[in-house]
C-alpha cells in the first residue's frame, strides 16, 4: 500500500532536520527543499488557499511564509535577477559595501540556471507572486548563460583571464541538456516570453536550443545528453521537457513523427521487469533483482502477471524509481503515435504497463518503516528519488482515474486497494515536474501579466 502519512512525515522531518549525509550537499541546499515541498504539495499536506488539506499536516501558513522568506533573503543575488543553489555559496552581505578593491570577490557570488529553476519551484508552489524579483533582469541573465550551439551553462561570472576583451563574462558548468530545461522552465515560470513578445527584453535564441536537442537525439532513438553520446531517460525528459515549454506543447511540430514515435518506442522498451524469488515476498527488498528484459518482450518468457517492472534510464542498467518518472513525464509529454483521438493528459504513458509500475515503485523502492523511496530495492530512501518516486506514482495515478478506476489494471482485490491508495495524490505536470495545481497558479500570474 502507498503509504502517505508516512511518506508526509518523512519529509516534512527532512525540511527541518537532515541527516550529517547530506553536508556534501549543501551547495544545492535549494535542490532539497524543492524535493520536500513539492512532494508535501502532491500529498496534500500544504495548507494551500481553498485546497483542502490533509488533517494530519502541521505545516502552518506562517510556516509557509518562513519558507518564501526564506529562499529570498539567502539565494536570491542582490541584484534580483537569479538565485544561488545554497547560501553556503552567498559572499557576506557586508562584502558589498567594501572599496572597489575588493570587488572581485563579488564577482563569485553568482546565479545559477538549477539553483534559480528550484527556487521559482518553490515559490509557484507556496503561491508567490514574484514581485521581489527583477524578471526583465533575470531574462537578461538567461540570455547571458546561453552559449553559441544553443545550449545553456550552469551560470556566468566575471573573467579576470582576458583583461583586453570586450566579453567580460566567463560561462561555466557542463555542456548538457539539464541546464537548458531549467532555463526553459524558469522562462516560462517569470513570463519570459510574454516580455519578448511586449518587447520589453530579449528573448533567448530558441532556434538554437531547439536545434541543440535535435542534435542530440541518438541513433536508437532516445535523447542524450549531448550530440553523439548514448540515449539516456534523463536527457529524454529535458529534451522534450524545453521543447514542450518553448513550444506550447507541441513537441510533434518541432522533432517530426519519426523522432517522436521513435522515442515513444524506445522510452516504452525501457520499462523492465524485476525478477522476484517467487518463494519471496515483494516486501523483502533484498531478494530481488532487476534485469533488462524489456516489458515489451515478456510474451516470450511465458506468465509475468506477478511481477513489477519499473523504468531504466540506459540500455542493461536496472530499474530506477527516478528513471520512472524521468520516462513517465516524456512519455506523458507525447501523444500517442498513429491515433486521430483527442490528446489526453497521460499522452503515450498509457501506453506503459502501469500496473507494474506501481507495483514496482509499492514494493521494490518505497519504505513503508520511515517513508521517502530507494534508488533500487535494498538501498536507502533519499529526498530525490524520494520526491520522484511520489511524483511517478502521481503521474499513473492520472492514468489510473483517465482510463476508469483501478479495476481496469487490476486481476484481484488486493491489487485494487494498492492502485487505489496512489488516488489521493494530487495531479502532477509533467513539463514542469510541478503539481497541476501550481502550475495553474502560475498560468494565472501569467495571465494577469499579459494584460498589465
């Protein structure tokens, strides 16, 4: 069974007290938060406006108000324009008041595209109206992380290593897809593109990111994370994740029916089963192992009814609960290949074996002892496959309620009380990795932008 409470407990636990593991991430302190208030979000344990909340939540609106708070007077930049991932990498605010001469270690207290997208995350979801930014400012500094082929850096400071350019500012960070969807996203959040269209800054270059993404799509047909490296599920879901926000959804219109029908096939073949001791009970994490046998190819193994398949990001790794929402979401992302019907909200994900999945993610990788999800069966629950493992469970949860009820992917009761304990979470987006919800709440600001 999903269990909710627990999973509630265990982050909101971790929202104020971690264990000494996580010192060694610090410097992505925003990462973490973003992980536990937005799965607090999809659990409905968020005093939200008229949401209806859970009745065992102690997180108060003054709690809430701290978080906003919080996340403006530390990661924010002075200047308003882009946030730090941590404010372990904050210069001291006296620092800005020192000579001239001491300016050039400011000139290290910069933004970052990661550290900026989960900040906006978090604000979206605790109903911030982002009047203390500087969004014309921020869209100018997007602009700036944007290298020459499309893609984006992780953020940009000052170069003392050429003191005759007339290019003054430094990229730095790798050259990957996962930048590039955070600036896509924090684009989209701050209405970036509604102040292109008003004139009021520039836009990003987004023919070339465009152009970027495509030439990273792989020879069997996966998204890399960049040109000529192997197909991986993350580099699928910041491929289609950035054309999907630049593009209004229409990912189709930009990759063309072969990309996308090959990537729909090849995220599909990626949803593995796990081979289970049948001696065993699933909730014996340590007797399992997963294999590469894609759910695709099971007719040739005869009877598979009882066992999960999860979703692996590469060919011959196993099954992770991150990689199942990493294909979840693109899978979502695109519709169906060769069908004229309406599109829906679950794209091709319903095209996927959901209820393995859930059984996969029920009881292979969740703790039901103190909460959150495993990377794989046996290990550790941590915040970020935590989070995505709630998230994935969302996401089928969507499917489960589109296509009828849990009786329509169940053979007995039991089965039917596992899927139907997922019902309770909240609808997620995909695109943005975000509760429908808060993404609602961020098409209204969008809105009210438009008309000023």
């Amino acid at each position: 069974m999903f269990a909710l409470d627990r999973h509630a407990s265990y982050f909101q636990h971790s929202l104020r007290l971690l264990p000494y593991h996580y010192t060694q991430t610090d410097t992505t302190r925003l990462a973490l938060i973003f992980f536990c208030v937005s799965a607090l979000d999809l659990l409905g344990y968020l005093p939200i406006g008229n949401q209806q909340c859970s009745s065992k939540s102690k997180i108060t609106k003054d709690e809430m108000e701290h978080w906003k708070d919080w996340v403006y007077s530390t990661c924010l930049l002075p200047t308003r324009d882009a946030f730090r991932c941590s404010p372990a990498t904050a210069v001291p605010h006296y620092a800005y008041s020192l000579p001239s001469s001491h300016g050039d270690k400011l000139d290290y207290d910069v933004g970052h595209t990661a550290g900026t997208y989960f900040a906006l995350c978090i604000l979206i979801i605790l109903r911030d109206d982002f009047s203390r930014l500087d969004r014309v400012g921020m869209m100018r500094w997007l602009r700036k992380c944007q290298r020459a082929d499309g893609s984006f850096a992780a953020g940009v400071l000052r170069s003392k290593s050429n003191a005759l350019s007339d290019n003054l500012e430094e990229k730095f960070g790798e050259r990957d897809l996962r930048f590039g969807y955070c600036a896509a996203a924090a684009r989209w959040l701050i209405g970036g593109d509604i102040l292109a269209r008003k004139n009021v800054v520039e836009d990003i270059d987004i023919d070339r990111v465009l152009g970027y993404i495509t030439s990273c799509v792989s020879y069997e047909g996966g998204i890399a994370m960049g040109p000529y490296a192997e197909g991986h599920a993350g580099g699928g879901y910041c491929g289609v994740g950035t054309i999907s926000l630049l593009s209004q959804g229409k990912v189709r219109n930009v990759l063309g029916d072969l990309v996308v029908d090959a990537l729909v096939r090849w995220s599909l073949m990626h949803q593995v089963y796990a081979e289970v001791d049948p001696e065993s009970d699933f909730e014996d994490e340590s007797d399992s192992e997963v294999t590469s046998v894609s759910s695709s190819d099971m007719s040739l193994r005869g009877p598979t009814t009882d066992v999960p398949a999860g979703f692996t990001g590469r060919i011959n790794k196993p099954a992770d609960t991150c990689h199942c929402f990493w294909s979840g979401a693109t899978l979502e992302m695109l519709d169906v290949p060769g069908t004229s019907s309406p599109p829906s909200i679950t794209g091709s994900l319903r095209l996927s074996d959901i209820r393995s999945n859930v059984m996969f993610l029920l009881a292979q990788t969740q703790n039901t002892m103190i909460g959150g999800f495993s990377k794989v069966a046996g290990a550790h629950p941590d915040l970020m496959h935590g989070y995505l493992g709630v998230a994935a469970l969302a996401m089928c949860a969507d499917v489960v309620r589109e296509q009828g009820g849990p009786e329509k992917f169940v053979k007995d009761e039991a089965e039917g009380e596992m899927i139907a304990s997922i019902l309770p979470l909240k609808s997620v987006d995909g695109a943005l990795c975000l509760s429908t919800s808060a993404k609602q709440y961020a098409e209204e600001l969008r809105a009210k932008w438009e008309k000023e």
